[in-house]
C-alpha cells in the first residue's frame, strides 16, 4: 500500500474513532440520565481539547 493510501486511511480512522467516542459517551448520558445533561457533554469535549491541545504541543509546564 502506498503511504498516500495508508495516510489518508488513518485519517479516516481517527475520524470515525472520535465520532464514536462522542456516540458511545452520549449514549451512555442519555441512559444514566432522566434529562441529556448538554453542559456535561460540551465540557467533556472542551476538556479533552484541552488535554490534547498541550500534549499535541510538547508543553510540559501544565502537567
């Protein structure tokens, strides 16, 4: 397989492993919960950005 072929595959990989992460947790806030807590969600998503955001840049001063 040519790189070109393995890249764009990996690519589309990590996409449809974000998306079900996202489907995965919602579902599970959607069974654990009476009302889907939104605010739980969003936060989550803004978190884990954040985490990977320094990491993805080598900042070690935050962890």
């Amino acid at each position: 397989m040519r790189q070109y072929g393995r890249e764009e595959l990996q690519l589309l990989f990590q996409v449809h492993l974000g998306l079900f992460l996202v489907f995965g947790f919602s579902c599970y806030l959607l069974i654990a919960y009476e009302q889907f807590p939104w605010l739980s969600l969003i936060g989550s998503a803004v978190g884990v950005a954040i985490i990977v955001f320094f990491y993805r840049g080598k900042s070690t001063a935050p962890f």
